[in-house]
C-alpha cells in the first residue's frame, strides 16, 4: 500500500500551534508523467554503478510501500515537531 496522506504537527511553547495535512497520492500524477524519465535515470544510475536495474527497481518500490505507518518525532528545547504517514 502505498502512502496517502502525511500529518505535520509544530508545537511550539511561546507560539502558535499547527497541523497540516499533506495529501500523498497527489504526488502521483507527477511521478506518473515523470516515469519514463526516473527510470532512464535510473537505468543509467545502475549501469554506472553496476547494481542490477530489476533489483533496485523493486527495492525502491518496497521503500515507498513500507513508509505508511512511519512515525518521526523531533523535541528540541520545548519545540516538537511530528511527522506521520498514513
């Protein structure tokens, strides 16, 4: 499954507080126009480097896959910041 939507939440101390929803899946129509040419990119990536172009193929695609449910908090003198993919 791929990932949806991500939450950003700043909490400061002294400020205003915030929560923004940032829809995923609207970064697909991009990618999707975009394809042929990340994966020339790639294929020349790999070629250089001599990984195999199927591999990283679905290595990259089992990253994107498994960011649903990734959850990155950051506390630094009273200031939090939270990011969640749904």
């Amino acid at each position: 499954m791929t990932p949806n939507v991500a939450i950003v939440h700043v909490n400061y101390p002294h400020g205003p507080n915030f929560r923004l929803w940032l829809p995923l899946f609207l970064l697909w129509v991009p990618a999707i126009v975009l394809a042929p040419f990340i994966l020339l990119g790639l294929l020349i990536a790999c070629v250089i480097s001599g990984v195999p172009f199927w591999r990283s193929v679905g290595a990259g695609w089992a990253l994107v896959c498994s960011l649903p449910g990734t959850d990155v908090r950051v506390a630094t003198e009273g200031n939090r910041v939270l990011v969640r993919i749904l």
